[in-house]
C-alpha cells in the first residue's frame, strides 16, 4: 500500500493534527454525559478537587475513563501493528492472535480458583495469558516443513482464541456467581475503573512503547522479508522475540483494565499506515493517537447512545470493526 | 407452620362451601380416593389431561416450589433454590422432605421421571423446549409467567384440582392488601414512588415489573416516570454501569437488596462506588431516610405466595402498622 503522507514534513503536520484531534477527543470524553457540567468546572475540578461536589466526582469519573480509554487504545493499537509487522499478515491482531483470550482465560482462572480480585495482581495474570497463547500461536505458526507462514500464523491464532474462550466458557458455566462480573469483561469495558488501578499498567505501557521505538528500524528492515533482514545483519529471532514480547506486554495491559476489546487492534495500524505506510517509527506514533481517538470516541457513543444505560465498549468497536475486517480481508484476496 | 397457615383457609373453605351447589373435587376426594372424575387444564403449550387429582408433585420453578407449599403440598421433586441451596430457608419446613431434580433452568428427566410424578408445574421461559418430554413423564402444566405469583396459584390451583384453596388463599391475599392500603393512608406520603434496586459488583439493576413490582403494584406503591416507561416496553430492569446514571433511581421510598452470590468485598466495594457518589445524596429517598434494606430471597427469587406474604409482612413493619 502506498502510504498518503510521503514526506516527512507532511508526516509532522499529519501528526500534529491527530494530536488536536486527540485533544478535541479527550475534552468530548470529559465533557459529553447523561450530567450538565459547566466546562469551567473543569478547571475547578483539577485545581481544588472536592469530593462531595457531584460535579467534580462526576468529572473524576470521566477523567478516569477516558484515562482507560486512551491507555486500551494506543496499547491495543501498537500491539496489533507490531503483530502485523511480525507476521506480515494484515488480519494479525491481538484478537486473532489468540492474546486476547489467554488473559481472559487467566484472569478467569484467577477469579474463580484464587479469589483474586485486585486489578493490580490480575495484570499479571493476563499478562501471563497472553504470553501463553502469543507464544502458542508463534510456535504452531512456525513449525513444519514450510517454516513460518501467515497462513497458518492466522489459523493457529484462531484455534488457541477457540481453545482459550472454550476453557473460559466451561469455567463460567461451572461458576455461575462469577458470572456476571467477567460477561461484563468479556464484553469489554472502562467504566467504574479508577483511575488509580491503570498506575501498575502506566509502567508497563511505557516501557513497551519504549523498546517498540527503538525496535522500529529494524522492523522496516523485518517488512522486507526474514532473509533480506538476515543478510543484512539483523537477529531476526531475537528481534521477533522482541515484537513478540511488546505485543504481549501492550495487549495484556490493555485486556487487564478492559476486558475483551476487539478490532482497534486490528483496524487502526491499517489506518495508520494508509497515512505513513512501513516506517515503523511514524506507524506506531499514528497508531498511539489513533488508537487512543477511536476508544475516546467509541467510549462516548457508548455512553450516550442509550442512556442511562450503556453499551459496553468493546460491543461499539466491534460494531464499527466487523464491517473493516471485511473490507480488509476482500482488498487482501483481491491483491492477492 | 403449616397447620397455622391453614386454619384461615379452612375456615373460609368451608364457608365457600356452604353456598356452592357444585361438588367440590378438593381434599374430600383426594382422602377417599374415589374421586375417579378426570378433568382437562388448558395451559399455553397444550392441555394436561388428568384422571383423577393428583398427589406426586413435581415443581420445577421457584414460585411454583412455594406455591405447592402455600396450597399445602410437599411435592416429591422440586428444583434447587438459586441462593441458600438446596432450599430457600423460609421453605425448608415445608419442603424438608422433597428431592431435589437439578436447576430450573437445566432439571434432570431422569430424575423427575424416577419419582412417578402424577403432574409437573413447569413454566414457559424455562421449560418449553423440554415440555414434550416432560409431558411424557406425567401431565404437565405450564405456567406462562415464573414471576406472576397469582397466575401460578390460579393455574396449581387448577392442576391440583384444588381451585377453592387457591381462590381462597387469593381472597386472603386481598384483603390483606386493603388493609394494608388503608392503614397506609394514614401515612402523609402515600402513595410514594418506589424504587427497587439490586446492588452487584459491577452494575445496579433497578427492577421495574417482575415479582417484587407487581407485589408493590398491589400495595398502592407507584413507578417514577423513567420506571414505568422502561415498563411499559416489557423491560424487566434497567441496568445501570455509570455513577452519572445515579439520579435514574430517584423515588421516594428505595428497596435495596445485594446480589448474594456475588463476592461480599466486591459487593461492599460496589456499595461504596454507588452510595458515597454526591449524586446518592440528592435522591429523594435518601434525602428522607426512606432506605430500606430487604431480603433478596423473598423480594425477588422466592416469587410465590409465601414469598409474597413476607413481602408484605416486612412493609407492614417498615411502615409500623399493626397487622389486622
């Protein structure tokens, strides 16, 4: 695909834009809800916080979720971009590649055996979920005669996302008081989610944004194919070890505050890269901001589509992502 | 308990006896046993056809567990409670000697085929794709809605061939209700609007209609505005997620009760969410202390006769009004 903004002066004015955008987002997110608040209170708010003025709690709150919003978001974003990267497959994702599943299946596990229930250990439980079924797609992917293919990478994918929904289904039924709580989940959602449970998950996201910046060139170098990469000098194991690890570490956060929230994953690296193409510094840069607008955005259709009650988050992504999968995976046959 | 439930009734049998030219087909026939007088019930899903009055009962819905104990019943099969399993605890005493054949929503055939029923009370939502197999065991009736605990009386009390208790336990009910309207009116207040809430750990659910709902119906109770639209598109609850939502719930008098089997800290954490929100504060029925805490068993899953009674038993107390 050949990218729209091809200098990188129209790449910087590009990026400034989606910030504003990013920022016009976020002031929607604070300001639209089924509660009047005057937009100075804003201010009020942030300078002298006073919880028992309904105003401010109620502006807490929604600080709290856009906070989730925008953390899932870029998380989800660059985690699909980098697994795309990986396998050079435009349908890869955190969804298809069954990463999604293995944290909730772990974090179900951790519910219902362990009586866990603090957000904060139950990071680490999606964390190792995703790794888990990360790892599993990678190694079903590659093995075999043939080495690594898409094809199977996807098929594999699908599989461990079947294998692990089906172990958490047969937990839930055999569970039924834990029930509601991870329907909830598994549906996708940031609402009643403080905005001190996202501060172990803040750490992490960073670090891994980090690695993905500094891994970003020789993921362009990775796009051309594995032997050009190779003979060019790079460790394409250990760098694919790397993508993989960042994939993990962003997707398992995201899935720990949110739940099952499908398709930013997958749709906005595509959007990014109509924008900036392969240069994988400036698509994981478009892919924070983009990924963070679409949630704040699917956040607040949510919110007021149907009040007072909601529509979970991840049901209003899957809404405007099932007709882009489609798209996606008829321009790929087409091409193809 | 049993015997004590039942001498009203007896009384007032015996009274509707007196003017009635028809014969009865109520215990008198059952005793001798030679009541060989076959009737039909027509119910929603086909007719049940009976050769006599039956004994063995099978009841596979909570309301229909406490209904055969209100018409004085202990049913051979009954099915598991959803909380205080196997058996709520305020039937215990009554139903103490009954197997339990599996959940309402999955019962065991096997089972209830085991136990030679002569009926089955099941309901419509839960039992219809398994009716035909059901009606294979033993005649079953099927009760339209699990939650009208007057329909479940009303059509036992036809399966049972024993239609002058529940008229009368209906008549009962009644004229509890007007007496409780009318000593009501005493209070300024009346009639408030109400709100039924269900805490969990991750939603509040503000049950509209439903059991509970048609009890407070009865007892002269009115829905808010938001409550009886929501109502009257066949809504069961509104489910609420965001605290901004808070000022949905308003009415005048709030009946709470925790979702109980969920997690107790979660609930409590839940509890906090909800109630130390500003917005708790301006509504109406916490502004006058009108907050009452209530049994989630009889308010909402016992959804019989009995159950119906406790209801109102606790909103005698809460208003401090002598019962009659």
């Amino acid at each position: 695909m050949r990218e729209r903004l091809l200098t990188t002066r129209s790449k910087i004015i590009g990026l400034i834009l989606l910030i504003l955008l990013f920022i016009l987002s976020l002031y929607m997110s604070i300001q639209v809800g089924q509660q009047q608040v005057a937009w100075y209170v804003m201010f009020d708010a942030l300078m002298e916080y006073d919880p028992t003025n309904a105003d401010h709690v109620v502006l807490y709150h929604r600080l709290s979720r856009a906070a989730s919003a925008i953390l899932i978001g870029l998380s989800l974003a660059v985690s699909g971009a980098m697994l795309q990267a990986l396998t050079r497959n435009p349908l890869a994702s955190p969804g298809v590649f069954g990463i999604n599943a293995g944290a909730l299946f772990f974090v179900v596990v951790a519910i219902s055996f362990f009586s866990i229930q603090a957000l904060t250990s139950l990071f680490w439980f999606a964390f190792a979920g995703a790794l888990l079924a990360a790892v599993l797609v990678y190694v079903l992917g590659t093995v075999g005669d043939e080495g690594f293919s898409p094809v199977r990478v996807v098929l594999a994918g699908t599989a461990i996302n079947a294998l692990f929904v089906s172990f958490t289904q047969g937990l839930l039924v055999t569970n039924e008081a834990n029930l509601d709580r991870v329907l909830l989940w598994m549906a996708g959602t940031v609402a009643n989610r403080p905005i001190e449970v996202l501060l172990p998950v803040i750490p992490i996201v960073m670090v891994a944004l980090i690695i993905a910046a500094l891994i970003a060139k020789p993921m362009d170098l990775l796009h051309t194919g594995d032997e050009i990469a190779k003979g060019l000098g790079q460790r394409v194991l250990a760098l694919k070890m790397l993508i993989i690890l960042v994939a993990v570490m962003l997707a398992g956060g995201a899935v720990a505050v949110g739940g099952m929230i499908g398709f930013v994953g997958l749709i906005v690296p595509h959007i990014a890269r109509f924008f900036v193409g392969h240069q994988h510094l400036w698509l994981i840069l478009y892919c924070v901001f983009i990924g963070a607008i679409l949630m704040l955005n699917a956040d607040v259709v949510g919110r007021i589509a149907i009040q007072p009650r909601e529509i979970p988050i991840g049901v209003v992504t899957a809404l405007i992502g099932t007709p882009f999968f489609i798209y996606i995976a008829r321009k790929g046959f087409k091409q193809s | 308990m049993k015997i004590i439930r039942l001498i009203p009734l007896a009384s007032i049998l015996v009274l509707i006896g007196c003017g009635s030219d028809e014969p009865t087909t109520s215990d008198a026939g059952q005793d001798t046993e030679e009541n060989t007088e076959s009737y039909t019930v027509e119910h929603s899903l086909g007719v049940a056809e009976f050769e006599e009055p039956p004994e063995k009962v099978v009841t596979l819905f909570q309301g229909a567990n406490d209904t055969a104990a209100a018409l004085g019943y202990e049913p051979v099969g009954i099915v598991e409670s959803w909380l205080e399993p196997p058996v709520y605890e305020y039937l215990r005493e009554d139903l103490g000697e009954s197997t339990v054949v599996g959940d309402e929503i999955q019962p065991n055939l096997e089972e209830i085929a085991a136990l030679e029923p002569d009926v089955i009370i099941a309901t419509q939502s839960r039992h219809e794709e398994i009716y035909e197999q059901l009606s294979g065991i033993a005649p079953t009736v099927v009760v339209d809605e699990l939650n009208d605990f007057k329909m479940t009386l009303d059509m036992m009390g036809e399966a049972l061939a024993v239609e002058d208790e529940a008229e009368s336990l209906l008549t009962a009910w009644d004229e509890r209700i007007e007496h409780f309207k009318s000593e009501m009116e005493q209070v300024e207040e009346y009639p408030m609007t109400r709100s039924i809430i269900n805490f969990r750990s991750d939603s509040l659910r503000l049950f509209v209609g439903g059991f509970p709902g048609s009890i407070l119906e009865d007892a002269g109770f009115e829905m808010p505005e938001n409550q009886q639209e929501a109502y009257d598109a066949e809504e069961a609850f509104i489910e609420l997620t965001n605290t901004e939502s808070i000022p949905e719930l308003n009415s005048d008098q709030f009946f709470i009760y925790l979702q109980g089997n969920q997690d107790e800290d979660e609930l409590d954490e839940s509890w906090d969410l909800w109630t130390e929100h500003p917005l708790w504060e301006e509504l109406d029925a916490v502004e006058n202390d009108q907050v009452e805490m209530v049994d989630e068993v009889t308010w909402s899953m016992g959804a019989g006769y009995i159950a119906a009674n406790e209801m109102l038993d606790d909103l005698y107390e809460m208003y401090g009004i002598e019962k009659e």
